[in-house]
C-alpha cells in the first residue's frame, strides 16, 4: 500500500460500497465520531447512524452510513454498515418523503407505533438530506 495511506473498505448487503486507500478517514462509532490516520491502534467499534468523511487526494468525501461495524487493523479500515450511500447517490426527493412519513409517524403517535423504528428512519432520513449537501 501506498505509504501513509489507509485502505478504507465499506461493505453494506447490497455489496462493495467501496475500496479505496486514503489519507484520513472519520468514522460515527458508537461512543462518538473517531478519527483514524495511519498507524492507529486495532480496534472494533459498532456504528451509530452518521457521517463518513474520508480525505483522498487533499479532497474530503462524505457517506452517509446507518449503523453496522468497523474494524481498524494494520492500516485497513473495514465497515460492515447496515446501509450506505455516497453523498452522490444520494436520492434527496427519497430522503425528504422518508423524513416527512417519519415525522408524521412520530406527531400522530398511533397505537401500534415503534416508535423506535419511526425514529431510526427519521435519523437515517436526516443524515441522507444533511450528506447529499456535503458533496
Ligand atoms: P426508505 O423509507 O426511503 O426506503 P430507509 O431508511 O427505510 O428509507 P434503508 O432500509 O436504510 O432505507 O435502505 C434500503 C436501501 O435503500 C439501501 O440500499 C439504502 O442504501 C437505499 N436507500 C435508502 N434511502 C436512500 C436514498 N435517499 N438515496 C439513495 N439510496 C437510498
């Protein structure tokens, strides 16, 4: 590998996100945002519901990423993440319809609400809207 560089790997269900080495990269780990730069300790963290910022070539990058794991070891940084989009690829007319449905969920209160679950969409919906404008 490239020397200072750290290859980041994310991988959701639907595949490869991407593989790319990079200079820097921050990760929402579950305690907090952490930032990882060669030679950093190994470590596995779960994933909260946030932002992956990666810096490549003195450019920054953004993902949105929902939750999963990562690992750090030996300069390679592997995501698992439940889901994860580029901030490019990005549907923000989706995001948008997905905060609205969410929000109503959440004012109506139902019954039958999981509360838990209109509010996890409601966050994943909120970082989509918040990356797609970080490009
Ligand atoms: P929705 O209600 O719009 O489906 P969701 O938060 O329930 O949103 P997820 O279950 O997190 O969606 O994701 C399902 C798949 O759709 C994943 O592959 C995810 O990357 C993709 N996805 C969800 N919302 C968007 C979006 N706004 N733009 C691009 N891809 C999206």
């Amino acid at each position: 590998m490239a020397e200072n560089l750290i290859r980041l790997d994310i991988v959701t269900p639907a595949g490869l996100l991407m593989s790319e080495n990079v200079a820097a990269l921050n990760l929402p780990a579950s305690m907090g945002s952490m930032g990882v730069l060669k030679n950093h300790a190994p470590l596995m963290t779960s994933l909260d519901i946030g932002i992956v910022k990666y810096i490549k070539d003195d450019k920054a990058h953004f993902l949105a990423v929902h939750g999963g794991f990562a690992e750090v070891k030996e300069n390679v940084v592997i995501i698992l993440a439940d889901s994860a989009e580029k901030s490019g690829d990005i549907d923000v007319a989706r995001a948008m319809a997905a905060q609205k449905r969410a929000e109503e969920r959440l004012k109506q209160r139902e019954a039958d609400l999981d509360v838990l679950r209109a509010e996890m969409a409601l966050r994943r919906a909120i970082i989509r809207i918040k990356v797609s404008q970080m490009s």
